[in-house]
C-alpha cells in the first residue's frame, strides 16, 4: 500500500502565494497515524469553505489536504480498534486544519479521532450528516441536559437552510418540537417546512434594537448565525430557557448586556464540535441515526464531485449552499 498513487486536494502556499489543485499524491506523502482509510465521501462545512479559498486562518500549515471530515473504508490499521474493512466516520480533532484532511483518496489519522459508521447509516448518508448534522446533534444534547422538552414551546433554530441548521430543524421537528426556523432565503421556505419547520421566519424578528430585552418568546434556541442575530435571540428568550451557540456565519462580535442572563436566568450553551470524547461523538452519532428522519437528510442532502470543490467553497461562504453538500472524492 505504501507507494499507493490517489489524488487529494493540496492547498499549497509559496512565499505568501496560495494555490489549491488536486495533486497525485503517495501513501508515503500522508501524516502519521494508525488507521490508513480509503476515503469515500467528505462534506463542504463552512469551515472547509474558509480553508479552500484561503480565508479565516482555518488551514495552520502548508502544504495541507482540507476537508474536516470523512468517510470510508479501513485499509490498514496498527490499532486493535480497527481492522481492514471496518467502515469508519471521521469528524473533528484539527483534521483539514492541522492534519491532512478528507478531500482526499487517501487518509492516515489516529484510531482514537474515528467512530464506527452508525449502524443504519451508508457512508454516503454518514457525510450527508457530517460535521455540521453532528454540531447540530451535539445543540440538541446540550439543550436538553438543560432540561429543554417539546413543551417549552418554540424552539428557534437560526440560519436554518445552512448545514447545521437543516439538520437541527429536522431532529427536532422529529422530537415533537415546535421549530420556527429563520431563513434570509425565501426560496428555502418550502424545503424548510418539508424538513419540519412549524413557521418560517426572515431574520427581521433578530433585528438588532437598543432594548435590552424583548417579549420572551422562545423556548430554546440553536444559533448558527452568532453577531446581532444571537445578541436578539438572547433578548427574547423565555425564564431559564437556553440557546446552544455554534456558528459565527453571521459574526464574531456578540453585542449584548448581563440582563437576559441576571433577570432572566437564560443560559448560554457553547458549542464545540472538534474535541468531543469518544463515548460523546458515538452517542451523538446514535441519536443522529435514531432521530433525523432518512427523508429529511435525502431532502437535505446533495452530492457534487471533488472537481468542483474550488466553486463550491466560495458559494459555501456566500450563503448559497442550502442543506448539506456530500463531496464523493473519487469524481
Ligand atoms: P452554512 O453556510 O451551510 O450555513 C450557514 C447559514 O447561516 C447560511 O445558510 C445562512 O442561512 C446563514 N447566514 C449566512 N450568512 C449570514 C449572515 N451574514 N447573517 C445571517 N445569517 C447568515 O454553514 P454550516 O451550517 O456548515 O455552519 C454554520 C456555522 O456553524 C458556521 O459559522 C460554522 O463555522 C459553524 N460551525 C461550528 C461548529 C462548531 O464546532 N462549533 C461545527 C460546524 C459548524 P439562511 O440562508 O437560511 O439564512
């Protein structure tokens, strides 16, 4: 296997001047690690969208191979936790951002960053899910450790038709929760609604304002959006409600007073999907094949080939991926 030829995505940089082409590349080009998997699908998250296109500081080194997840087929492992054959999911641990990543034939990672495929899930869906689905499960866990059930009443969800926000809409309209989901797309409506959204809304309800808080509306809140979007949704959240935050597609900055947290009891769930324990990441990927309705993710879900990363990633960053984009690294 070791002077195996496959192809991956090099993001490379030479005295400042960035390039990122699909190269041939040998087993012996990989980094180090215990599990050699033969790579069949990776996602477009908006991260990888960032690294791509040479934005955001996400890549920490040159030459690097993106994609921060994947998944695959086991083609040798020194592990005792893996044996050739093994079918394996990858998300997290700096892979595509430190360690090379999933746009790629090819990938060499340490046995302790995978989890078993999910039983009731292919590959393809695994993907179809990927790094954002399983964000979105991880908002819904963290959410409902703080007590959230589906008589909290509405549940907002921000962001709704990007990645993480199509799943989180879809597992809890499956949980029986009421998910008005806030879209800037109008044409994302009917898709939102299909996936289980009770209401849609534009962002204007996270309208920045000078008040320090509004009408307590929701019952809980998953926030992808982060800036004034969830500045607002703090201002409107019910007594002791919560609000898992988990993306900053919107902004950084987070404009807001103590006086939703002190008068109102809200609490503030961060959200960080890249260093979850084992025993978390399998239970989240559980839940994952348990709750999100395989018609939603069919619905949500898209495949394009890896020669079209470079396109993609741009639209990624410009809000115009809708659900979730599968990427098959072997077209
Ligand atoms: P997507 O690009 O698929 O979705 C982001 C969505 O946010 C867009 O579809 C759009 O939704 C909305 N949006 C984009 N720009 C703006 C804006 N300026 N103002 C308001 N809304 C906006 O990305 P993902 O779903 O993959 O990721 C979402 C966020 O979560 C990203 O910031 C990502 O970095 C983060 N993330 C964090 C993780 C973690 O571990 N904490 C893991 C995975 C993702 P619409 O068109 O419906 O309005």
């Amino acid at each position: 296997m070791s002077d195996k030829t496959f192809n991956a995505l090099l993001l490379e940089k030479d005295n400042d001047e960035f390039s990122a082409s699909i190269k041939p590349l040998t087993v012996s080009d990989l980094p180090e690690g215990d599990v050699l998997v033969e790579v069949a699908y990776s996602t477009l998250n908006y991260k990888d969208g960032l690294a791509v296109t040479n934005k955001g500081k996400v890549v920490r080194g040159f030459p690097m191979v993106p994609g921060i997840d994947f998944a695959g087929t086991v083609a040798e492992s020194s592990s005792p936790d893996y044996k050739p054959g093994d079918k394996v999911v990858l998300t997290g641990w700096g892979v595509g951002e430190t360690h090379w990543g999933g746009f790629s034939q090819m990938a060499r990672v340490k046995a302790g960053w995978l989890v078993p495929l999910p039983a009731g899930l292919t590959l393809e869906q695994s993907m179809g899910i990927g790094t954002a689905g399983f964000t979105a499960m991880l908002c819904v866990l963290a959410l409902e450790k703080l007590g959230l059930t589906p008589d909290a009443g509405e549940v907002a969800v921000t962001g709704a038709s990007g990645g993480v926000g199509s799943v989180a809409v879809a597992v809890l309209a499956k949980l029986g929760y009421t998910v008005v989901a806030s879209t800037g797309r109008t044409e994302s409506h009917a898709y939102l609604k299909e996936l289980g959204a009770a209401e849609i809304v534009d962002r204007s309800p996270f309208a920045p304002s000078k008040r320090p808080l509004e009408s307590a509306r929701w019952g809980g809140a998953v926030d992808t959006v982060g800036g004034e979007i969830l500045a607002a949704l703090l201002k409107a959240m019910k007594p002791e409600a919560s609000v898992a935050a988990c993306g900053n597609a919107g902004g950084f900055d987070l404009p807001t007073t103590v006086l939703p947290f002190i008068l109102r009891g809200v609490n503030l769930l961060g959200i960080n999907s890249v260093m979850v324990p084992y025993d978390e990441r399998v239970e989240a990927w559980r839940r994952l094949a348990q709750d999100l309705p395989l018609d939603a993710l069919n619905k949500a879900m898209e495949v394009a080939p890896l020669s079209n990363i470079k396109s993609l990633a741009e639209d990624i960053l410009k809000g115009q991926i809708r659900g979730r984009l599968v990427i098959d690294v072997n077209a």
